[in-house]
C-alpha cells in the first residue's frame, strides 16, 4: 500500500491519507467573513480527495491581518461561515483544520495582485506592531510601534479567544503560525528582535511569545484534539535563526503539548536570495527534526510530484504532505496521486457525483 494514502491517527483525529492542504490566502473576506468563495476553494479540496483542509492565516484580530481581505476570527460574526464551510468539508471525508495568525509589521498590505505593498491610514491600513521598532523593508517600509507587555499579553489572549471561536465554527485540528516572517517569528529570530527585556536577546527570552502564547491556548483547545504550530526553522542567513535553536525551541513545545510540526523557512527579511530553491529541499530538515524531537512533523514547498510525495512519507522525512500551489493548479491531485502510485481504493475516492462519470471513460 501507499505510505501517501495510509491514515495518519493524531489524538482523536483520523486522516484518512497524508495529503493536507496548506494555508493559503486568499485575501477573499469582507470584515474578516468567509464567503462562497471560501467554500468553493476548501469545499473543491475536500472533493478531490485531500485528508486533511487548513484555512487559511486568519487573523486573531484586525491589527493582525496582512491586507483589510483577510479572513479572521476576532468576532462571534465569524463563526457561522465558516462552520457552514467545515460541514461540507467533513461530509466529503477530510478534517476541517485552521491556522490562526498575527501578521504584525508585515501587516496593513495591499492584496498581492494590488501591489502587495503597505498600506498607509488613508487608504484603508492602520498602524502596525512588533517586537521592535523596525520596518520590514522592500514594499513594506511602515514602521511599527514596538510592543509593550500589555500589548503582548493582549495578543495572547486574541490568540486565545480565536482558539475558542474555532473550536466552537467545528475545527478539529488547530495550527498557530509561528512562521514567515509574521509576529511570533518576528519575536524569535534575531534579525528582527531587538528588544532588551524578558522577550528578547537569548533564545530563551525570543521564545518566550511563541511559548507563553501556545500555552495558554493550549489551555483552552480540547486535549484530544491536535494543536499543531508552523515554525520557519531557519531564516537561511548568518546571524538568524538557526535549525539548531528550532529544534531547541520544539521540544520545549513537545513538552508542552505541540502534537506536530508543520516544518517551514524563512521570509523574516525581504531578502530571499539565500533559500536553496529545490524540488523538497525542506524534507531532509523535516526528517532531522522528527528524527531529534520525535515530535510528527508536516512538511511543504516545491512538492509536486506523487512519487516525490510518496518518498518523504515511506523514508520517514514527514508524517504528512502540505501542498498549496499543486492543489491549485488541480484540486483533484489526491486522486491522481493515489492513481499513480497504485493505493487500493483509489477509484473509490471521487464523489458518486463524479465517480460513474470517470470510471466510463
């Protein structure tokens, strides 16, 4: 049997192939709602045979989005969409997962196609925080104002509260995004923390948001659920976080409660010249990781091909496969996939909708 298409059992949740869909955003929402177009982008993935569905960075609050379009789950509003959403998702055989997030300097952008650049007070962004006082760069050069301790325990509590409203729109898997370059990366790696007090300087003290704030949502998200997190392992240059320090750093979480690592990278610093692009070139950090925190780990970028996919899961590099632009290009991978490898059960995997149609064929 296919290792991409055996179940995958976390706590209380049963995948039933090690396909997930990544986050990805879709800078679709009103006022932070999900709408059709979010049921048809999740609800098209779940169809096409994907095991496990991850909304996309939504935003534990306003100041917390990337652009004024993204989803979010700061208010009570937000529930019924998306539980609307998660209903057709597990009718179609996936678990409903979600990513919460807080995108601090990197936030107040336009929309990618818009020019992905920071938006000023005037056309329609706001004032932005992080760690410390310093711009990103590139097209966003906004300056945030540097976070007092209230306003980290602030945040703490808004990642908290969007825990709850997500358990109760019918998540059953839960990721804080602790990567590419947004608020808690922000406070982890040194290339952008500056900050001289208990939150900055030793990898103790750059860790303690990322840990304070798992805890306390860990407090209030049900034990026999999943509660994940995606870390950017390195920042890929001198002076940055390292593989070692994440490692470091997941174990403390593992100890704490973590149940997997969605293994991720960079984009702390505009500069992106220093990732070695390559077909996987994540998966060997991800099995190193897996190997040395015995912590399940997911793993993504630049995988594309089933046999490809098929390999980090039979070798052991990754427990699952997140895939994103793949599953854009066909929202139906999973069953091709499976097709292609020869998983028993394949022609199984199609709705009855579709199913007769393409067995005729």
């Amino acid at each position: 049997m296919a290792a991409l298409f055996s179940e995958f059992r976390l706590k209380d949740v049963v995948l039933r192939n090690r396909v997930a869909v990544a986050p990805m955003c879709q800078y679709s929402s009103t006022d932070g709602v999900a709408d059709d177009w979010h049921l048809v982008h999740l609800g098209s993935r779940a169809v096409g045979g994907a095991g496990l569905v991850v909304v996309e960075a939504t935003a534990v609050s306003p100041e917390g989005r990337i652009s004024p379009a993204d989803a979010g789950l700061w208010n009570d509003a937000q529930i019924e969409p998306l539980r609307r959403i998660n209903r057709f998702v597990e009718a179609h055989g996936a678990v409903p997962g979600i990513q919460l997030a807080h995108a601090g300097r990197k936030a107040s952008a336009a929309r990618p196609w818009e020019g992905d650049h920071h938006l000023y007070e005037a056309r329609g962004g706001w004032a932005t925080i992080a760690p410390s006082a310093e711009a990103f760069g590139g097209n966003l050069p906004k300056v945030p104002r540097a976070m007092t301790l209230d306003d980290i325990a602030r945040v703490r509590n808004d990642f908290v509260a969007a825990a709850r409203r997500s358990l109760d729109a019918g998540f059953r898997w839960l990721e804080l995004h602790f990567a590419h370059g947004y608020l808690a990366h922000e406070f982890l790696s040194p290339l952008v923390n500056r900050r001289t007090d208990a939150y900055g300087g030793s990898l103790e003290n750059r860790s303690r948001f990322l840990i304070e704030t798992f805890d306390a949502v860990r407090a209030v998200w049900p034990e026999h659920l999943p509660l994940t997190a995606r870390l950017s392992v390195t920042d890929w240059v001198d002076g940055g976080l390292t593989v070692d320090e994440s490692i470091e750093v997941i174990r403390k979480l593992a100890g704490r409660g973590l149940d997997l690592i969605d293994v991720s990278h960079g984009f702390a610093i505009p500069d992106i010249s220093m990732i070695p692009w390559a077909p996987g070139f994540l998966a060997p950090i991800a099995e190193r990781i897996r190997r040395e925190t015995r912590v399940p780990t997911a793993v993504g970028w630049m995988i594309s091909e089933p046999q490809q996919a098929e390999r980090i899961v039979a070798d052991g590099q990754a427990d699952l496969v997140m895939l994103a632009r793949e599953l854009l290009r066909d929202p139906y991978w999973p069953y091709h996939a499976a097709r292609a490898l020869g998983a028993p059960g394949a022609d199984t995997m199609l709705p009855d909708q579709y199913a007769r149609a393409v067995k005729a064929r």
